[in-house]
C-alpha cells in the first residue's frame, strides 16, 4: 500500500513539473529560444489564432457560426445548422442553451410599467429597431398613421384617408373615395400617380418617365422591346425561354426563379421588391379563370395616301404604297425578323426585285417604325372576347380605328368613302403582339384586308400579303410539320406577332383568334398573429406566439416541437415518430412506452 501510495505520488509530481515547464514555455514568453529569437506560433490572416474547421453543435462558436449550443435543432435559439440566432432569442454563452431575449427588436411585446415618468416597457414590437415603420426605434411608441395590432409583425396603416401613406398604401389623397387615382384601400389605380395629401393626376406613358402604376416608360412605341408602348413589361422570350420580370404580376409556367409575383415592386406586402416571400404573410400562387374579354396592345400608324392633297396646311409628301396599286402580292417579307431588342420588325422581302404594290425597302421599312412627317402614331388596345370554345375573338368587318385620329385629328388628310357613303381614315397600319404557353392544341386564325403577316416565335407563319379583299388565314399548331419549322417546344412560352396594313379605299376588315389567356399571380395577406390559422401557416396562436418548445413561433409555424418527427432530446423528448397513436412505443408526449 505504502509503495503504490509513495509511486502515485511521483507521478503526480511529475505532471506538476510538467506543467510548469509548460506555463515558462508558453506563447508570449519575452525570454529568446535557442537562436536568441522570439518563438513563434501560429496565427490566422487577422492575427489571431487560427481557427479549426466549423462544426456546428461542438458547443464552440466558429467565427463562421451565428451561435454554437451544442446541438443541431432549430426552434430553441440557435438554427439547426448554426447559422442563425432564431427571433426572440439571445445565445451569449457557446455549448450553453440560448435563452429568450427580453429587448425590443425581438417580436415580443414586453410591457413592463407605466410611470410618471412614461413607459418603462414596450407598445409594439415588429422584429426590428427602426423608426419609419410603424414601431418606433425603442418599441415605445406606435407612429402616427399606423396600427401594430401584432406582435413580431408588421405595422399596417391605421386607416385609408388620413393623408398618410403607411403599411401596404400605395397612396393617401385624403379620402377613401375610388376613380380619383386612389382607390378605397389606397391603392393607386391604373393611369395616375399620387403624392401624399395631394388629389391624384395622370400620368404620360412615352415621356420616359416612370410614375405611379406604370412598370416601365422607355419613351417609345416600339413593341417587343421589353417595355410596351401601354407601359407594361413584356416578356424577354428566346427559343421559349421566357426571362422572368418581377413585378409583372405573371409567374411563367415551370419558373422557379420568382417564389412570388404581385404585380409590383414593393416590399413589405408579402412579396419583396425581388419577388422573395416575406414573413408574416400567407402567399398563395392563383391561377387566374380564364375572364370574359382580354386587350391586347397594338399600335397603329397613320399614311397619308398617294390621293390626298399636298402643299399649304397639308404635308409637302404623301406615301407611295398606300392608295396606289392593287392585287395580292406575297412574298413582300423575309421568313424572319431580327430577334435584337432594338429592331423586332418584319424585313423587307422585295429589295432589287419588281413588287406590285410596294416601292422598295426606304418606303416599307416606315410601315411599322415611327417616322415624324411620314406617319402619326396611336397607341390602343384590342379587346378580345372569350368564345364558347374558350378562344379569344376580334372580329370587325368594318375595321376603321383611326376615323377621329392621327392626320385626320390634325386636320392634314381628307376622310375617303368607304363604298357605304361613310367618310373614313384610310391608310394605316397595325402591330399587336401577344405570348403564349404553347400545348399543341392552338389553332390561331386570321382575317384581313390588306396585308396581314403573322410571325410565331420570329418566324413567318402566315403571308396574306398585297392589297386585297377580306382573306382569311390560319395556323393550325396540332400540325406536326408547322411544329417543327417554328422550332416550337410542348410547356414553352413563344410570341405571336401580327403586323396588318390597310392600304386601299374600298373597306377595311380585321379579325383575331388567340387561345391561352390562362396565367399565374401571387396573393398575400398578412395574417399571422391573428390567431386563426390562414393559408399559408401551420399554427397561429396571436399574442402567445413567440420562441420556445411546442410553441407557435412568430412567423405562424411550429417551433421545435412533440410530433414534429425529430426527438428533441434537449427538450426531454426520448422519441417522436410524428404522429398521434398513443400505442406504438412512442407516446404521444413524445416518451418512450416501456410499458
């Protein structure tokens, strides 16, 4: 006993020695090594010690980690791959348990005391520490214009007509009144612009300027160039590949860049200015029912023909292809148009052989291109209505869109009988386009007089070229052969291009077929802390929601919780197989039966 007890005590002796060495050795000793020199130890790019490879759960913080408590489950302050410290949480204290937080900026409403000398706690609190809100800086004070009815959510405006905007307006003219620009809910309504406290005006789509419900204004009437001459975004579609825009309001079908699409740019609406989800909102994809009638844009030019009269009030030029020759004549455009965002027009076919109703590339080139002192521009729309068969028709057998407008509206040209004893505009031409998910189902028809060239997915599908009577024309995309020369793909979003000129005085007729007016949007409401469980939510309690185990969380889904299938041992769950049969070896306390 003595000897085992006399060799323990050696070695104990030496590990003390040990160590003692050790602690004369250690980094940041002055005395010089061997060569008389400092030791050296390792250190990282900053200076500091060089760190191992982060581990999440080890319960040591890597400088890559937000919080390390020793285990990978979400729902108890540290995010299961220790990237995050979750809402309401504090995590001080690595490989220690995360604690809730009690400060504003947690989605907690804390509301201590009410003192002489003000608040002591918290009136609101939205996750956050800024003022402009809604919650001010210091979740003492709910600002002026705002309502933060819950906890760890976003304020929302207090009500619509009080001059300010707050929440999800869009605008506050100072009433809750509709059809003056900004409607009962304050929101702005198609063709204005607002500004707080003011009466709305409209806006000018084509200044280049980009106000109120416009998504675009590129100051031009080029269509296909991404920005409508409406001032509406328009699809940047190659080969079917559609690039997705948001803020469009339309989510393409097989998209997964877009999570949401609301038809703006805001954020804090449930759809970010990204087309991100946000929390606190339940977002729902609609796909919207087919409705009654469509427009579609279409921009239309105005000719003075080669009949009208020349000098004084009149323009000192009339055009050569228009009230001149006559009979059908195809073959005026190329198979193509240029795919370039600049120049998506039909080329001319005729350059250096004899046509019989045009009069060389100069003159045909400005049948779709603004050209001052040749042609006046109108922009409009077609509006199509929903057929039994679930197509899209505009059909007007006496097609004169221009009677009060362009030369005429300026007094420069002379109305023309139209063989009815009614005096019309001639001359003119028209450019519409529209997109659509191809199924091989479409049959696309067509109807004019004069010339009508339609173009899917920038080739010539149909040539009604020449000045003639009504023709009629179609596209039948179940046919296998037509398939192939447009290079069309089954699910695939393409373009259909229709370019129509009237060029003779004896009628004018214009008809339409479009299929596929059936797309995608997104709806949010901000619904949690409401206490029912919305769409979108798997839990909403109100008020209690907030961190901890088996508890609602702020954004309405369940924390870490008995029956979420992942046994959360940190929480005293010894097993949890996600479901309610109490008589399966699991209890429904999540506790092993070893009964």
């Amino acid at each position: 006993m003595l000897k085992h007890s006399s060799s323990r005590f050696r070695f104990t002796g030496l590990v003390l020695a040990s160590l003692l060495l050790t602690l004369t050795a250690c980094p940041g000793s002055e005395d010089p090594d061997e060569d008389g020199g400092t030791p050296v130890t390792d250190a990282g790019p900053d200076g500091g010690p060089v760190e191992g490879p982060a581990v999440c759960a080890d319960g040591k913080k890597h400088s890559t980690e937000a919080c390390d408590d020793g285990n990978t489950i979400s729902g108890d302050g540290c995010k299961s791959d220790c990237t995050q410290v979750e809402d309401g949480f504090e995590c001080p204290t690595p490989g220690n348990k995360c604690v809730v937080a009690t400060a504003c900026g947690n989605g907690l409403v804390e509301p201590g005391e009410v003192t002489d000398a003000g608040v002591t706690g918290e009136v609101c609190d939205d996750r956050n520490k800024a003022d402009g809100d809604g919650c001010s800086a210091n979740c003492k004070v709910v600002e002026q214009g705002w309502s933060c009815p819950f906890q760890g959510q976003r304020c929302r405006a207090a009500q619509c007509g009080d001059s300010i905007i707050a929440g999800e307006e869009e605008c506050e003219d100072g009433n809750a009144a509709k059809g003056d620009g900004c409607s009962d809910i304050c929101r702005l309504e198609p063709g204005y612009k607002c500004e707080p406290g003011k009466p709305c005006v409209r806006t000018t789509c084509g200044d280049n300027k980009k106000e109120g419900t416009e998504q675009c204004d590129d100051g031009n009437n080029d269509m296909g160039d991404g920005c409508s001459p409406l001032c509406v975004l328009e699809p940047k579609c190659v080969n079917g590949a559609c690039q997705a825009i948001c803020g469009d309001g339309v989510i393409l079908p097989g998209d997964t860049t877009e999570q949401c699409d609301d038809g703006n740019v805001r954020a804090n609406d449930g759809c970010s200015s990204t087309c991100k989800l946000e929390e606190g909102f339940a977002c729902t994809r609609i796909t919207e029912s087919p409705p009654a009638s469509v427009e579609v844009p279409v921009v239309y030019r105005d000719f003075r023909g080669k009949n009208q009269p020349v000098g004084g009030a009149y323009p000192a030029t009339t055009h050569p292809d228009f009230d001149d020759a006559n009979g059908g004549e195809t073959g005026i455009v190329g198979p193509l148009y240029t795919s370039t965002l600049t120049n998506l027009k039909p080329t001319y076919a005729k350059a250096g052989v004899a046509s019989n109703t045009t009069h060389g590339k100069t003159a045909f080139d400005q049948w779709y291109r603004d050209v001052p002192g040749v042609n006046k521009t109108v922009v409009s729309t077609l509006k199509l209505n929903k057929q039994g068969t679930g197509s899209y028709v505009f059909d007007n057998q006496s097609f004169f869109p221009l009677d009060a407008l362009g030369w005429v509206a300026s007094m420069q040209e002379n109305k023309q009988n139209d063989g009815n004893g009614i005096a019309r505009n001639f001359s003119f031409t028209s450019e519409a386009r529209y997109w659509f998910e191809f199924k091989g189902t479409e049959v696309l028809s067509f109807r004019g007089d004069d010339d009508v060239f339609v173009y899917i997915n920038g080739k010539l599908a149909l040539d009604l070229g020449g000045v003639h009577g009504p023709l009629d024309g179609q596209v039948s995309l179940a046919n296998a052969t037509t398939v192939s020369d447009l290079g069309l793909v089954k699910g695939k979003i393409y373009e259909v291009v229709v370019f129509q000129a009237e060029r003779h005085i004896t009628g004018s007729s214009y008809k339409l077929t479009l299929n596929n007016f059936e797309t995608q949007r997104t709806e949010c409401k901000s619904t949690c802390g409401n206490g029912a469980v919305d769409v979108g939510e798997q839990c909403d309690k109100g008020n209690l929601n907030g961190p901890g185990y088996n508890k609602c969380s702020l954004t309405c889904i369940w924390n870490a919780r008995c029956g979420d299938g992942v046994t959360q041992f940190d929480f005293g769950e010894t097993c949890d197989d996600a479901n309610t049969n109490d008589r399966d070896g699991c209890r429904n306390t999540c506790q092993v039966d070893v009964g």
